[in-house]
C-alpha cells in the first residue's frame, strides 16, 4: 500500500520535461534565426509584419505558435496558416508540410517571383523548388541548402549559413 | 476444452493471472519509485538545452541539439485509404524488444506466436501456423520471404534495431502495389537512410536468456554520399518446455551489413545496401520412422547462411513525377535433419508515379523476379524435382483520382501477375476515402489478392506420421499441381479520428471472403517398397477444395497524456470459424482448422513516461486469446523497460519480458517442425555508447 501511495505522489510532481526537446520545438526555433542568415531585396518587406507562414497540414503542435510577436529586423514575427489555393507570395518565410508534397508546382505558381524563403523537410525538397531542407539525423537535425532557387527570388544567403548546411546545392 | 467456459474464454482465464499481478504492482511501485530518486538527484548538464526554449538559441547551437521525435507524421497516414499501422524508432527503442518478431506484438492485426527460442509464427488476419503464407514481409524493398515455402524464417531476417526508421503494418490486401502473398497484410521494414546515421553506436546487452552486442559506424564519403557498415551478434539460452526440463534450442547468429546513399550530380539519388548473417540453431525434431517405436527424437544443430545485395535509383523529374529502378539478390541456404534447403533470386522492380492532371494521380510499374532452389531431401520431406527454376512477372497500374479535391478520393488499380508455377492471375483493388473535415477520415476498400504456390504446394512430399498395423503404416501429405493459387476477395471499412494533435483513433473492420483455399483431400492407399520395409502409405494430395469467410475488428488508439506521459493502445478481434469444402471436397483444411490456432481477441497496452530529464519507464501488457484447436490458453504478458541516460551519450536500460509467469506457451509443435517449447520469464540489461 505504502509503495502506491508513494508511486501515486511521484507520478503527479510536476517535474518533468521530455527527455530532449521535440524535434518540432528545434525545428520552430531554426525558422526563427534563418532570417538572420539570409537577405530580403530592398523593399521586400512592406508590411508592418514578418510573415511565416505554414501550407498544409501543420506538424509543429504549437511550437511555432510561441514565435509570435518576437521580432524579426525590428519587424513582430506573425505565424499563418494557409492552403496551397491561397496567395502564398504575401509571406517572408513559407514552410511547406510534406502533406502538399504534389502541390508543390501549385505552389511555386503562387509565389511566382516574390522573395518567399521556402522551407521544407520533404524527400528531394531543395531539388522540387525549396531552399532550405531539414533533414533529420541520429545527431540532430541538420539543413541542405538550394542557392540557386534563393536568388531566383532575389534571396541572398549568407556565408556562415552556407557553412552551417550539411549540403549546398547550386551556386560555385 | 470446456464448452461452458467457450463463450467467455478471454475473462475467465485471466482470473488466476491477476492474482499473480498483484505481486508485480510492488514491483513497479519499487521500480518508479527508484526512477524518480534518480531524477530528483540530477542537474541538468552544463548547457543542456532541454531545460531551454529551443527558440532562445541560435543557429549553431541548435544544429548539435539531439531531438525526440514521437509523432507518427499524421498528416502522411491519413491519405490512406488503408488499415495502416506506423512503428516509430520511438516505439522500437522504448518496447525493449531485442528482435523485429517481438517489436510486431503491439501491431492490431497481426498474430505473433513464439513456437520456441528461435521460431515466431507470424500472421495478419488468421491462418498462422509455422509457414504463414498470407503475409509479404519486405526489408527495404526486398522480399523476405522463403520462395520454397511462402513463409518467413524469421531467425533469418535482423537488422540493427536502432537503425530502423519504421515499420509501416498494413492489414488486408495490399495486393495492388506489392503483389502476390500480400493476402492478408505486407510488414513494410525500413530502415533509415544512410544520411541520417553518421557517427558510431555500439551497444551490449546481458540478461538471463539472452547476451547481444553490435557496432555500427557511418560517414560521409563525398559530397553527397553517405555510408553505414554494422556487425551484430545474439546468443541465446535454452527454453523449456512444459515440464520444466531444459530444451535444446539455444541458438546463436551474427549479421554484418552496409548501406550507401547518395545523390548524383544531377539529383538522382541512389542506394546500395547489403548484409551476410550466419546462424546455428539447436533444434530437437520428432521423426516418424517406419519401424518401431516409429518415432525418432533427435537433437539436431541447424545452420543458415546467406546474403544479399539490393540497389535503387531515384529521378524526381518534378514533384508530379519520380521513377525508381530497384534490383536486388537474394540467397540463402538452410541445413537441418530435416532438409537443406537452398534458393537463389534476382529481382528487378520498376516504378514511375506521376500526376496526370489536378484529379489524376497514377502509379504504374512491372518487375521480374526469377529463383532458382535446391531442395535436398532429409528424413521426412523431400520435393521432386529436386531442384527448381521459376520467375514470376508482374504489371501493375493504380490512378488516385480526387473527385471532390482535399474530400473524397476513389483509388483504382490493378496487378497482372504471371507465375511459372501457377499461370496469370489479376488482382483488381478499389479504394474510396471521404475526409469530411481535418480530423475525421473515412474510407472503404474491396480487392482480391491471390498467394500464389510454391514448390512445396505443387511438388513435395512430406512424411507426417507413422504407426504400426498389418504393415507399416505412413501417413504423407503430397504437393499436387491442383494446389494453385489461394484466392481471397476482402472488403474493409476504416475510420480514422484525430480531433487534437494528442489523440488518435485508427479503426478497421474487414470481411474477407476466400474463394479457394488450401485443403487436403484423402486418397487411397498404396503399398510402397522404397524405403524398406514395405509399408501402407495414406496419402493426403493438397487441393484447394476450401472455402469461406473470417472477419474482425482493428483498432488502434494513441493518447499524449500530457507532455511526459502517453498512452499507446491497439486491440484485435478476428472472427475465422467459417470454413467449408466447396467442390466436393472433404473440407479438411491444412493445418489447424485455420480459425483455431488465430486467438479470438487480443489487446495491448503501453504506457510511456519521461521522468526527468533523464529516465524513461514504459510498461506494456498484451493480453492474447486462447488457441482453441491447438490448445493453447490465453496469456497476459507484462513487460517493462527503464530507461536511463547516464551521459549525454550513454544510455542504460534495463528490460523484463513475460514478468507474470515462469514461463508460458505460445503454439504447439507444428507438422516438421523442431519441437515447440515455453517462452520464460527474462530480464537484460543493456549499454548503448553514441561516439
């Protein structure tokens, strides 16, 4: 009897954490220094806002929620949620859930030209049209990166996120 | 059996096995109560993140963050119109399952009976016996299963645990896509892709039935290639059987493997991957011999070695449009009293998967398998020729058309197969999957597979009895041509319910109606002379005068507590006592009334716990019915793994399997198999060191 009162008390002390942060928590917080590395053309940012933007079906359960209203070059960060109809080219920085894996020329249709980082984790993303790849490894979870795509859309990344990514794709 | 207790057997048997659990409650009292003084004596490490928003840390901090990941990727499962079931890396490590049969227990579904040490009857849906022939087993693309006899010799097929991305269960016919054999479901293993495993693991595991170690280690070799190599090796100990005595199925095996990925310059990616295993196994084979005491118990060592070698090219023309080119070879080579047995195969796959339009999305390929066998006959079975060369082709097309876009989706395909052994059969499938809203998915399937014979169906001859009479009397069963293809035409309904990112509910009912199965059918008697002495023969000719139905329920539950607690529940009901002769047969099936060596009902459950930062206790329990034709009662078995990271790259845990009793059985001997003996209690300790 002793030994379930005492299992009862430790199961309900509110000590816990999970054993290593969520591989969508880590995930959230690369979206939020990718800006730092990369340069928008002058005159890309209209808005009063710093626009990320998820399309699709969302994988993040909240962690990309708790960015709002940090800023971003002075800018508060706003986290939206659209489907591939919508007028995607109005965001800083879309992550693409695997889920619009073929939509991803209906995609790239909305964006047209307009300077959207595109940020994925799907198979062969930065070789479908995105820029930055997550790629998830037993030593944490790295990014490739598809320099052609950026400057395409007038993006620009920086040297040391170059030497960060596990691959670099175009470019030399 | 007591016809009484038949309508109930799965509340009434477990009576006598909760009393037992009472003792195992202090047990677990002990054992949270130490995990938790564990973790009230810990600091977090210098610079442990856990304790920190990962959205406090920059770029370079975040990229040497190690992570957890315990989703299933909802998103990806719910596009099919299918009874899925996904087993994470998560689910693996946490089950303390130390071999792939044991990891498939908390799949709804699927039947896994341990006969002996190195023997797992494995089945979806019924009909499990020692060669279950109705479920396609894949290992990266690669057919796992024996070609002589349509099953799987589990001992043979292993990989490095930890390196497993998942497993994806699919119960019903799977037929369209993978083909022939997926009759009642396809285990699809895979494992993770070289990239994603750079740096070492090496691990080392004591315990009282069982001592495992392994070492693999990956890098990069160019720009964008990457590699694993991994050695592994298990020893065994001994089960007993029903009486206690010390049985003589030690076994032990050791695998070694690679595997290359890479991207070429042009994006096409490629894999090449392979392995070599060894292992001698203890067996202990009762033989019918035609002179008395006409039953020869022999203590016999087995071994079986082999190797394979499978390659893949990828071309992503567009995300509307990729092909892959996959070839492989196969061979093994299995010696014991009672055969060796032997088979070669090549097997070159093609598929190309591309949207048509906006409604159209479609799938088409082919492949060629050929393989060549050599059946050496022992005491009791022997197969003519001896020797066997066949090829199977097969073409297959399947269009996913959205005829309401994001809401209703009907799939239509089809598989044309032609077989050497049995001629062409087609396996047309149609599937309709309605998505009223984001957490609610309901679809609907009707298909018709086909298992196709093997050469132990058409042209073996097997000796399972022997008695004394006027003459020595033998009874054999013989492979006949009659014995082609088991036909099964399945109808399922599913619904998935995912209302918040913390609860998921995943439930199947299906109807499967089997137009032709294996039976065997008496014939007369016959005097033969070879071998001496003269001796009756009965013979029983395989056929396939056997039909039916079976029908059941799947459900499979996951429930996210809170952020450190989670629930994981699945549960099986399988109805299979409709079988009947159709064509005049006998309406004698093969093996155990089919029905009754499939347990009516089973369940699972595992709870998971993060204590601290540092500890991970998981408790699981599953409950399977009893074997009615075979007699084997229900059992309750009770499992738990503590997890604890001493370091940041060293993890200890300890493992208990089959807790409640001594020791417990699974199945019985089956027709030529080594005899089957009791699972036991056992407990290991194992070390795993990242570098």
């Amino acid at each position: 009897m002793r030994q379930a009162v005492a299992l009862a008390i430790a199961l309900s002390l509110p000590t816990a954490y999970a054993q290593a942060p969520q591989e969508y928590a880590v995930k959230a917080g690369f979206l939020y220094n990718f800006p730092k590395f990369v340069e928008w053309p002058a005159g890309a940012l209209p808005g009063a806002n710093f626009a990320l933007c998820v399309v699709g079906a969302d994988p993040f359960e909240g962690a990309l929620d708790k960015l709002n209203g940090k800023l971003v070059g002075g800018r508060p960060l706003v986290v939206q949620r659209y489907s591939a109809a919508d007028a995607l080219g109005r965001c800083q920085i879309l992550f693409v859930s695997d889920s619009e894996r073929r939509r991803m020329g209906q995609i790239l249709a909305a964006i047209g030209n307009s300077p959207v980082l595109l940020v994925g984790e799907m198979e062969n993303f930065t070789r479908l049209g995105g820029m930055i790849q997550f790629v998830t490894t037993d030593k944490g979870i790295q990014f490739e990166v598809n320099i052609e795509t950026a400057r395409q859309h007038g993006l620009k990344f920086s040297a040391r996120l170059l030497q960060l990514a596990s691959t670099v794709i175009g470019g030399k | 059996m007591d016809t009484l207790n038949r309508r109930e057997p799965f509340v009434s048997d477990y009576r006598e096995q909760f009393m037992q659990f009472r003792d195992f409650r202090q047990l677990l009292g002990w054992l949270a109560l130490g995990a938790c003084s564990v973790c009230s004596a810990q600091t977090p490490s210098a610079g442990a993140s856990a304790g920190v928003e990962p959205t406090e840390l920059g770029l370079e901090a975040l990229l040497g963050l190690e992570v957890t990941s315990v989703g299933k990727k909802p998103q990806r499962l719910a596009d099919t119109a299918a009874a899925v079931f996904v087993i994470t890396q998560d689910d693996i490590r946490r089950s303390g399952a130390s071999s792939i049969p044991e990891v498939l227990r908390m799949a709804p579904g699927i039947e896994v009976a341990r006969m002996n040490n190195s023997t797992w009857n494995i089945s979806a849906r019924g009909f499990n016996t020692r060669w279950s022939t109705k479920l396609l087993v894949l290992m990266d693309g690669r057919t796992i299963y024996s070609p002589v006899s349509s099953g799987v010799n589990w001992q043979e097929q292993d990989t490095m645990l930890p390196d497993i991305e998942r497993i994806e269960v699919i119960r019903g016919p799977g037929a369209t896509l993978y083909g022939a054999n997926a009759v009642n479901g396809v285990i699809n293993i895979i494992t993770k892709s070289a990239r994603s495993t750079e740096g070492g693991l090496a691990y080392v595991a004591a315990g009282n039935q069982e001592n495992l170690a392994g070492v693999r280690y990956g890098g990069k070799l160019g720009d964008d290639v990457y590699y694993r190599a991994y050695v592994k090796h298990d020893a065994r100990g001994a089960f007993r059987d029903a009486t206690g005595a010390a049985a003589q199925d030690d076994w032990g095996r050791s695998r070694a493997g690679f595997r290359t990925d890479g991207k070429l310059a042009n994006g096409d990616g490629f894999t090449l991957q392979g392995d070599l295993f060894q292992s001698r196994l203890g067996e202990t084979y009762d033989m019918p011999i035609l002179t008395p005491p006409f039953l020869l118990t022999l203590n016999d060592r087995a071994q079986s070695s082999g190797g394979n070698l499978l390659g893949r090219w990828q071309r992503t023309f567009s995300s509307t449009s990729e092909a892959s080119l996959q070839l492989y070879y196969d061979q093994s080579v299995t010696s014991d009293i009672a055969a060796d047995v032997g088979y070669k195969t090549v097997d070159a796959d093609f598929q190309h998967r591309f949207a048509a339009n906006d409604r159209h999305d479609i799938v088409w390929g082919g492949g060629y398998r050929r393989t060549r066998d050599d059946v050496t006959g022992g005491l009791t079975l022997a197969v003519l020729p001896q020797q066997g060369s066949y090829s199977i082709y097969n073409f297959f097309v399947q269009d996913e058309i959205a005829l309401i876009p994001e809401r209703l989706r009907l799939t239509l395909g089809s598989k044309f197969e032609h077989a050497s052994l049995s001629g062409t059969d087609i396996q047309p499938s149609a599937r309709l999957q309605w998505t009223p809203h984001a957490g609610h998915s309901l679809w609907g399937s009707v298909a018709k597979a086909v298992r196709t014979p093997s050469r132990l169906d058409l042209e073996a001859r097997y000796n399972s009895a022997a008695f004394p009479g006027r003459l020595p009397t033998q009874i054999s069963v013989f492979g006949t041509p009659a014995a082609g293809s088991e036909e099964l035409v399945a109808q399922e309904i599913g619904y998935r319910f995912q209302p918040t990112q913390s609860f998921s509910l995943d439930a199947t009912a299906f109807y499967n109606r089997y137009l032709k199965l294996r039976s065997t059918e008496t014939g007369a008697p016959f005097v033969e002379a070879q071998p001496a002495p003269v001796h009756l023969v009965l013979p029983q000719y395989f056929d396939r005068k056997l039909g039916g139905h079976t029908a059941g329920v799947e459900i499979a539950a996951e429930w996210h507590t809170t952020a450190w607690w989670r629930w994981h529940a699945a549960y099986t009901y399988l109805r299979a006592d409709d079988l009947h002769a159709i064509d005049g047969g006998s309406g004698v099936p093969y093996k155990f009334g089919y029905g009754g060596s499939s347990p009516s009902n089973q369940f699972y459950l595992r709870s998971s716990f993060d204590i601290g930062e540092r500890t991970e206790l998981d408790v699981w329990v599953k409950t399977v019915g009893q074997l009615t034709a075979i007699e084997i009662p229900a059992y309750i078995s009770f499992n738990l793994r503590l997890g604890w990271k001493a370091r940041k790259n060293l993890e200890l845990s300890l493992v208990g399997q089959n807790l409640l009793e001594q020791r417990h059985a699974e199945f019985v001997t089956d027709d030529g198999t080594p005899r089957a003996t009791q699972i036991p209690r056992s407990l290991f300790a194992q070390a795993l060191l990242r570098f």
